[in-house]
C-alpha cells in the first residue's frame, strides 16, 4: 500500500488485537509502506501493551499517526509513552491533512499510482 488509510479502530483492544492489526499493515516494522491513520474514535479501552507495541514498530515509520483518542486514551498512552514517536491528532481529517503535508514534501504521490500532470 502506498497512498493513506484509515483504519476505524473500536470498541476494546487487547494485545492480540494489535498484533492482528500490526499484521496486516506488514510482516515487520521496516516492512511498512504508505501512510496510516490508527483512528480510536469508538474505543472504549486500551491495553497498555498495545500502546508499547505501536511505539515499538511505529518509531521509525514516519508515515503513521494516531487520531481520535479520549482524554481516557491518552493517559494511558502518556504512561506508557517513551519518545514522541507517534504523532497523535484530535481527529482523522486533522491527521490527513498532516500527512498530505509531509507526503507533498517528500514528493510522494497521495494516492498510489498518482503521478504529476495525472
């Protein structure tokens, strides 16, 4: 994948959750490719080894953001929190438009397949 997706996450996530999630986006942290927005508008709880797995392989992927977490949400991601490596935005549209900034500067296409004079 290479343009943005969004993925809608909700309701509670366990550990195992994460790990399913950290598998579909790819097989290891260096094998991430595109942009993602991890969108926590509908979750009602977190565990915390969710958050420190997601700081563990989304360190060195600049391409992927958090949006939508509660003031709940937060704090628990603030406990577990080492390096500021996940940037975080209130909503998804907010998160969007921070990667199309930083995609424009990289010269990436925002949609795969999108080229100049498309």
């Amino acid at each position: 994948m290479d343009g943005v997706a969004v993925l809608r996450i909700s309701g509670v996530v366990r550990r195992e959750d994460a790990l399913m999630l950290l598998q579909s986006i790819g097989q290891s942290p260096a094998s991430v490719r595109g942009s993602f927005i991890l969108d926590f508008q509908g979750v009602e709880h977190v565990d915390y080894h969710v958050f420190v797995l997601f700081e563990e392989w989304f360190s060195s992927s600049p391409g992927v953001v958090m949006s939508g977490l509660s003031d709940y949400l937060l704090d628990i991601f603030a406990f577990v929190q080492r390096r500021n490596a996940i940037p975080i935005y209130p909503d998804w549209r907010k998160a969007l438009n921070y990667l199309v900034v930083q995609r424009a500067r990289l010269g990436e296409p925002l949609i795969a397949g999108m080229t100049a004079g498309s």
